[in-house]
C-alpha cells in the first residue's frame, strides 16, 4: 500500500512539473507572436505619424492615456486625437520610431512592452530619444495601446 502512494505521488509530482514546463512554453511561444505584433503595430504608429494620419488613435483602446514627461496624463481617444492634432499642426516632428526591446506578460489578455524610441524633424534628423513603457491590452480587434509611458534620456534644458 505504501508503495502505491509513492507511486502515485511520484506520478503526480511529474505531471505538475511537465505541466509546469508545457505552460511556461506556452507563454514563451505566445509571447514572441505577440512581440512580433506589436513590432508589427509600431512600424504601422510610424507610418501613420509621418503621414499625419489621425487615425493613429485607433491604435490606442478607448480608455487608453499617455503618461508623457511633464504634462498631466491624456486620457482616451478624444483628447489623443486633440493631441495628435497639436503635434501635427505644430510641424516640428515628422516622425517617431519604437524599438521594442522586450515585451512581459502572460500573452492573453495585456503585456508590457519595454523598448527605447526616437523623434525626427522635418528634415530627418533626430531631435530626441528615451525609453518607454507601454500597456497592451488584447482587443476584438487585436492588441491595442492602453497605457503609454516615455521619457527621454536627456535632461530637460
């Protein structure tokens, strides 16, 4: 009798650590499908930014905000919209690159993005970079910006 419930604890104890590893690659696989998603999506950001497209705010879930330096936070569509507008009419930034370094979560339903950034001017040339962190949320339409927070890697003059 003793000798079956090693067994059985011996069994058992297997599964959960095969388990175990079967979930881990799991969200490992899924995570590198989402990260190439979201790559995906930041080459679409830039495109649209070069092009003053407004319809970069679609990029962003309803209730997203913009946690940027300096400034309160901008909270959902409309007021990116208004953002975005500002920052194309101003015509001082042409374009904004993301360098998606890792991305963290469990794949399903939000991830974190971690990775640096640049901005352009009209002529190409680099005004400023940083580093930020973005929120994703899995949508019906896919995975969308819910939460944006940069800063830059120089001191403000």
């Amino acid at each position: 009798m003793k000798q079956n419930n090693l067994i059985t604890a011996i069994v058992c104890i297997t599964l959960f650590f095969v388990y175990d590893n079967c979930q881990a690659q799991s969200t490992t696989t899924g995570l590198v499908a989402v990260k190439k998603a979201i790559e995906n999506i930041n080459t679409l950001y830039f495109n649209l930014f070069v092009k003053n497209d407004k319809s970069i705010v679609n990029l962003y879930t309803e209730d997203a905000c913009l946690l940027a330096p300096n400034t309160p936070p901008i909270s959902g569509r409309k007021a990116l919209k208004k953002d975005f507008e500002d920052t194309f009419a101003a015509g001082k930034v042409k374009g904004v690159k993301f360098k998606t370094g890792n991305v963290y979560g469990d794949s399903k339903e939000y991830v974190t993005e971690e990775g640096t950034w640049q901005v352009f001017d009209l002529k190409g040339k680099l005004l400023d970079d940083g580093k930020y962190l973005k929120l994703w949320r899995r949508t019906k339409a896919g995975w969308k910006i819910f939460r944006d927070l940069f800063n830059s890697n120089h001191k403000v003059q």
